[in-house]
C-alpha cells in the first residue's frame, strides 16, 4: 500500500460526488474548514462533535420540508407514517422491530440469502471474466429486502423499483437543480414497489405481525376490520406498508452506493492482503464505509432554538449534516492496521437514537464481499459515475482477477 495508491483511489471515488451532485459537494468542499458554517438559513455541520450535538441534543423536525422525514412522508410513505418521519412511540416500536431483525441472529440468517449468490456471480473471475459489480450490489440487496420483509418478489425489479423511488425524491431536499415533476415520478415509483411488495402485507394479515410487534398490536386493541378496532387495524397496516417500502428504499440505495465504490477503493488502493486476512478483513470494512460514507450528508431541520457547534440556531434553520466530514473521510485514508476510532468510523450511520439500524447489516455484507473477492485481487476495469442516483454512485464498476 502507498500514498500513490490511495491518491488514486481518492481520485477515483471523488467523481461519485463531482459528477452525480457537483453543486452540492463543491460547496461543502469549499466550506468544510469550518466546523460549522452559515448561509442563510442553512447550516453547514462538519465538525465530528457538532454533528453528534445536532443528532443527539438539538430537537429536529422529522417531517419538514427539506428533511428526509419529510420526503419519504411525501412520496413515499403513500399516507401512513415511514420510518425516517415517525414519533413518539411508534417510531421507537419500529426502530425496536427493526433493529431486531438486524441483530446479531438476523444478520446471520441474511447471510444464508447472499453467501450463494456471491458464488455465482463472482465464478466468471476464476474464468478470466469481467463482474460487473454495481449489478451484483443491487440483486445482492434486493434480495436481502426480499428476505427482510418474507416477500415472494423478484430481487431485481424490487432493487429498480426502490432505485427509481429515492432518485426522484431526493433531489427535493437538497440543494441543486429540481428535476420537474420529481414529486409525481416518485410517488409513481413508490406505488410499483408497493405493489411488489404487497405480499408482505398478505403475509402479515395470514400469519399476523411480526414477533417485536405482536404485544404493540395487542395492546392497541386491534381485532376485527369493522368498527374502532378495524379503523385502529388499517391504520396499522398502511403504516407497515409504508415502513416497508421506507425500509426496501433505504437498504437498496445503501447497497448500491457502498459495496462497489469499497470494492473500487480497496482495489485502487492495494488493500486486497488485508482483505485477505480475517483478524483484519472487519477493521478493513469499517474503514472503507468510513471513507465512502454512502449517505455522505443528512439534511434535517431545528424544530426549536438551539446551538451546533457554538452557532446559534433557530427554529426552522436547516441542517446539512456532512457524515463524511464528520467521519474524517476527507483527510484520514482506510487502514485496517491504523483504524480510526469506533466513535469516529460509525458516524456514517448517525449518533445516538437517530443511529442507523442497519449498521451491522452493511458490515458485515461488506466484510463477506471483500472476503468472496481476495482471492481473486481484482482490478477495476471500467466505470461510470450514476448521475441520476438519489447517493453518489457507480451506474458500472467492472473488475476482472489479477491473482
């Protein structure tokens, strides 16, 4: 490993950001010598310890205009409450629900659903062929949604589906050209994959909810269709249905964003021999999601008076939480030997209660990628930035073996 190396590897994974959102990252790049910066209204976090205030200490507004609550409650959520724009109690049963299905045990059974396919879509390596990986990524993680939510779908058209949702929604909340008509595109989007998801919902009305949530069901009083109870029941599920497209949204574009641009990292970088070895391989991937940051930025909005950072803020200002500042992704380069801290690598995925749940789900996904792909030291071959994703990503990475 070298310094040339890294060089390259940034060079490479910086287009993701100018090319996909150049307004966007050339402002953030100019302003991130402050810990916090002020335009206006908006605030510009970058400092590691002011982004966790502004998660964990500042009240937020989960459904304003401008915030990810917001845009899922928009096109998204087709009515009921999704994940990212809930309170109270009912946020916290389906954060416990869902954190739950991503344990420790839920991410092991998971891993039964994509250790095959790693195998079969990597073998044209050990051929002398070409993988194309942000492919792989996004059949990887529909079938993982698939598995998640017990539906009988097609992995594909779920992972388009949810491609299509997030990539006309958000550029409603950030900063840079609005794509006319977004908000219908995305509600049209949304309702496909709702309806490729719809067997979820048959499958809940079977067998009834989900384990972590039957007790929530029973204490509502939920019984027949008809009636108060009924009124309480199709409220409930319209909720679940609108969680789990929130849910197929979030894990697809994740996926897709992060496991190419990683593999390309390691592979620009020389890092398959701590790839390779397995009391490395999970620091490794730690580090590489660090760097990557597939939600580089989180836009939310003050709900009330405040501070960030020692800036003041008011109700209403907006936030632009830069995860990748905050992680030191710009300054610090992937090193399994020399990690940065735990405090530090995890801010990708939020602080404190807004923490993501599927943390464990995008390591360890990560770590068995880049386990499946040592032996074979690929080098990337190709690639083209996806302009029109909702996370800076690849539209194609191609690598071939160089072992």
């Amino acid at each position: 490993m070298s310094t040339l190396s890294h060089t390259r590897a940034r060079r490479r994974d910086r287009r993701v950001y100018l090319r996909s959102h150049p307004v966007l990252f050339g402002l953030l790049a100019a302003t991130r010598g402050r810990p916090v910066w002020r335009l206006g209204r908006t605030l510009l976090v970058h400092d590691g310890e002011a982004y966790r205030e502004a998660l964990t200490r500042l009240p937020l507004d989960r459904t304003a205009a401008g915030t990810t609550g917001g845009a899922a409650r928009a096109a998204l959520s087709g009515g009921g409450g999704v994940l990212f724009d809930q309170e109270g109690s009912g946020h916290r049963a389906d954060r416990r629900d869902l954190a739950g299905r991503l344990g420790t045990a839920g991410v092991e059974r998971l891993r039964a659903v994509w250790e095959p396919l790693l195998v079969r879509r990597l073998a044209p390596l050990a051929r002398g062929g070409e993988v194309d990986l942000v492919e792989l990524a996004r059949e990887l993680a529909g079938m993982v949604v698939c598995a998640l939510l017990d539906v009988d779908a097609d992995p594909r058209a779920v992972a388009a589906a949810a491609g299509e949702a997030a990539a006309s929604s958000v550029r409603s909340h950030l900063p840079g050209p609005r794509r006319p008509r977004a908000e219908a595109a995305a509600a049209g989007a949304a309702d496909r994959l709702r309806g490729l998801l719809g067997r979820a919902d048959e499958a809940r009305a079977e067998h009834g909810p989900p384990a972590g949530n039957r007790a929530d069901h029973k204490r509502a009083g939920q019984g027949p269709t008809d009636g108060p109870a009924g009124g309480r029941r199709a409220g409930q599920e319209a909720a679940d249905a609108g969680l789990a497209v929130m849910v197929a949204v979030a894990a697809v574009n994740t996926t897709v964003a992060a496991l190419p641009r990683a593999v390309a990292w390691c592979a620009d970088a020389g890092l398959w021999e701590q790839a390779a070895d397995p009391v490395l391989r999970p620091a490794l991937a730690d580090e590489l999601l660090r760097v990557t940051a597939a939600s580089p930025v989180l836009p939310r909005v003050a709900a009330s008076d405040g501070s960030v950072g020692g800036c003041p803020v008011r109700g209403g200002d907006r936030l632009l939480l830069v995860a990748r500042h905050a992680a030191e992704a710009h300054r610090r380069d992937p090193d399994a030997r020399r990690p940065a801290g735990a405090g530090t690598a995890r801010l990708v995925f939020g602080s404190g209660p807004h923490v993501c749940p599927g943390a464990r789900l995008a390591h360890v996904q990560l770590a068995d990628v880049l386990a499946a792909l040592a032996p074979y030291r690929p080098v990337v071959t190709r690639s083209r930035v996806d302009r029109r994703a909702a996370l800076p990503g690849w539209r194609t990475l191609t690598v071939e073996a160089r072992a």
